[in-house]
C-alpha cells in the first residue's frame, strides 16, 4: 500500500532531525549533520555517551518525549531489540518519520529477527509512519544538509535523484555523480523496505519538479505491477536509469541475505525495461555514464556522429565501438573536405571522419574551431559529436582545455546536438590514472558528458539515444 506522500515529505526533506542511539568514537551519525539547516537534536540515555555528545556541541536529551518542537525525521541508531519501543515512541510522539540505519532483521533468516521486523512494521503502519529502512544508511538532502556520506556536497539544489536497496551502492552512485559535477540533490538508501518502498521514492521523485533524472539500485521489487506503472508514466516526463542487482544466480543468492529480497528473472527484468523505457543498467560505472550523458546533453535521436581521436589508432577504435553501439560514422559532403583540405595537417592525419585530428587541433591556428563550425554545417551529421581529450591538456593551469571546452560548448548550443567527451589513461600517458581522473573530474564539472573509455561512451550516449527515440514514438 502506498504511503502517504506529504508525510515521506517530512522525512526525505526535514525541517527538524532528532538522531537517536549515536555512539562513540565518532559519532558519525550527528556529526554528518551538523551542515543541517534546522534544529538538530540527540537522544542517548547511556551516561558515559552523553558526556561526548554534548562536548562535541549537540543538545541530548534522555527521552524522545522531551524534544522541544516538531519531530520531522528521527535517525535510529540503536541496537535491533530495542527498535519496537523507540518507533512506538515515535508513534506516540507525532514524528514524521524514522531513517533505520539498524540492521539484523529479516535478512538474517532468524526468527527472533523477523519477529522484531514485524513488530516495528505494525506499530508504523498503524501510526501511518514512514520509515525508511531498516538497514539502510537512510536520507541525502543537499539543500538543507541532511546526509549520510561524509563527502556528500552541502548546500544548493539538484536535479538528480537517486535510491537505492544497498547502502553502499546509494553512497557510491552519490559520490561517484557529484565528483564529475552531477548535482545530485537528493539520495535515500532504502535497505529492507519494509514500510516504505521502491515505489514510494519513485512517485516521490517523478512528482518533484526539481528533479529532471531519476536514479535507482534495486535488488528486488515489493510492488512490481505499482512499480510498473509509475515507469510507463513516469518516463514519458522525464527518465528513470535502473540499475538491477542479483542478475546472476549467485547474485539473487546474495540479494536474499542482503535485504531479505526476490531478484525477478532476467527475462521478466527485461521486459519491464521494453515497456515502460525506463533505462538499465548492469553496474555502477555504466549507470553513472549514463546520468552523465543525460544530464549533460539536450535530448537527442540522431544516430550520425562526428568522432574526432587524437591519433589513427585511435580513431579506428572510436569508430569500432561507437559502430558496435548502433551509430553510424558517415562520410561527410565533398563541400565539407574542400574546407578541410585547406588547413588539415595532411602528413600522419585523416580528416575523413573518424578525426586523427592531434597534430592539426594542437597548431598555432584555432583549427578546432573550424572543424566543429564545417561539422555543424554539414547535413550529413545529425548525432553530435565525440571528442578524445587528455589530461595533458590541463598541464598549463586548464587553459588548453578551457579553450578547447569552450569551442564544444559553441557546438552544441549552434546544433542542440550531443557533445561528449572521452578521456581514458592508457598506460604511461603523461601523469598517468591519477591525472586522467583529475582532468574528467576537471571537464565533468564544466557541464560535460565525460566517460573513461571509447566504450562506456558509445553505450552510455546509445542508452540515451534510445531512450528518448523510444519516448517519441510514444508521442511524449
């Protein structure tokens, strides 16, 4: 049964955040909070923890009955025996709802374990609370700095959204996104779902009109028809990426002991995503390829690309991969090659599309320029571009690469068409892994679609592609 949806408001962006159970060495739980914009209280009845909170400047109080104001969302951190008595005090205490980072319940298998899930379940529903969880890491809110991962960003606002059934899968997509400048603006980590589900935070997010993508882990559905229908709606106004876990049969194995869910078959899987166009995805790094592109680029169905590399090697792999991903790599106009002929380094280049485009693009003259302006004029493209750089172009403080962005950025704002970038370490380049990592860092947060190889960008932009070629010829 869905739950009520101004009450999941309280929760997934709070006014006021009461942590309950922290404990020492860290005190991980408040000191995450401690960007929240509201009142922000602790509740810990153990003598020798109270001490440390208050030193650490936190307010605590011994019973969640003495917080002063409304209770919006209530972080649970107590041991699972004694989760029934703190949601009945919630219950009792009016909260909006509870984020359970308690584990050990159902997915143990124990009986014990599934008694104390049934219990905190019944009290909730009852009350008409939400919770989030348990066994979960539990809500992410940017704007009003409420978060669960040390190195989420605070403050602002974000049009991506993500949720997911593992803890560590919803905190990695988060980081993962927000380091080549996605705005994720909203997060919750879900674990067992027990009150609250998949279905909830997805018509919870298509229904917010701050976020424009929707990202999410799932294990296992507790609503497939529900969680069907909000797709099939929902994508037509904006697009949902799943990732699924427990594809495998050792994976299902895995998914049951984890968050006490069923993996559906591969088949049934599939014929969800064909249906409803939501977009799959198998593992983090695609999934975040594919928020890149989508968050990065206008919305597009052309499937004639301009692939540009950086020597010929190089640009007969682009080629492969971005064929092997449905696009075509055609030969431009005649018109188009006179240009090129009067300024291309013709000794150890091609200008025939694929681009061995280094030792012409990194001249004395601006001749990147001039290739994107004949690209762009030329009717034979219609699917954007693709452009190899490297992190040696971040060797003189960014300018190189500034320049070279801002040219890309001329591109597609002249074309509305995609522009993606491919930066990649192959082995012994200059500064190596760690300097690659820097520069797609560098380019991601100038607003560019960026991957790490030749083919996670061809699959990523033709995830995209597909995506809204199929949203319209759904009349969407």
């Amino acid at each position: 049964m869905a739950v009520d949806q101004a009450r999941l408001r309280r929760v997934l962006d709070p006014a006021s955040v009461v942590v309950v159970g922290d404990k020492a060495p860290q005190y991980g739980w408040l000191t995450r909070q401690k960007e929240f914009s509201g009142p922000l209280y602790s509740v810990q009845v153990d003598p020798n923890e109270i001490k440390a909170i208050e030193e650490r400047g936190f307010t605590n109080f011994t019973s969640l009955s003495d917080v002063p104001g409304d209770i919006d969302l209530v972080i649970c951190a107590v041991p699972r025996q004694i989760t029934p008595r703190i949601v009945a005090d919630c219950a009792a205490r009016g909260v909006g709802g509870i984020a359970m980072f308690t584990s050990g319940f159902a997915e143990t298998s124990e009986p014990e374990a599934i008694e104390l899930q049934r219990q905190i379940v019944e009290i909730a529903t009852e009350a008409g609370m939400p919770i989030v969880g348990p066994n979960c890491l539990g809500v992410y809110n940017r704007r009003v700095g409420v978060r669960f991962g040390d190195d989420q960003i605070v403050g602002g606002e974000g049009n991506v959204a993500v949720a997911g059934q593992s803890g560590t899968n919803s905190s990695g997509l988060i980081s993962a996104m927000q380091r080549i400048g996605i705005k994720v603006g909203r997060g919750v980590s879900y674990g067992n779902a027990v009150v609250v589900n998949e279905c909830d935070y997805l018509e919870y997010y298509l229904a917010d009109p701050a976020i424009e993508v929707v990202v999410m882990y799932v294990e296992g559905l507790k609503d497939a028809r529900r969680f069907f229908e909000l797709l099939r709606e929902g994508t037509k106004r904006k697009p949902v990426v799943l990732w699924r876990g427990g594809q495998t049969e050792a994976g299902a194995r895995a998914v049951q002991s984890h968050t006490a869910s069923l993996a559906s078959s591969v088949a049934v899987w599939e014929a969800m995503l064909r249906q409803t166009n939501a977009i799959g995805t198998g593992s983090l790094e695609e999934t975040v390829d594919v928020a890149s592109v989508l968050v990065n680029t206008a919305p597009w169905t052309g499937r004639d690309i301009a692939l540009i590399g950086m020597n010929g090697g190089q640009a007969v792999a682009l080629t492969d991969q971005f064929s092997l991903a449905g696009f075509q790599v055609p030969q431009l106009s005649e018109a188009s090659y006179q240009q090129l002929a009067s300024f291309f380094m013709a000794v150890g280049s091609s200008y025939r599309n694929p681009f061995d485009a280094a030792s012409t693009i990194r001249g004395e003259d601006d001749n990147l320029a001039k290739i994107l302006e004949i690209i762009g004029q030329d009717d034979v493209i219609d699917g954007g571009v693709a452009l190899e750089l490297g992190a040696r172009d971040l060797d003189d403080g960014a300018k190189e690469l500034d320049r070279m962005l801002e040219l890309l950025d001329k591109y597609r704002t002249a074309t509305g068409e995609p522009v993606l970038t491919l930066m990649h370490d192959q082995g012994g380049g200059r500064g190596g892994a760690e300097a690659m990592v820097r520069a797609r860092e560098y380019v991601g947060g100038r607003g560019f679609a960026v991957t790490p190889s030749y083919s996670r960008g061809a699959r990523a932009l033709a995830h995209v592609v597909s995506y809204y070629e199929r949203r319209a010829s759904m009349g969407a």
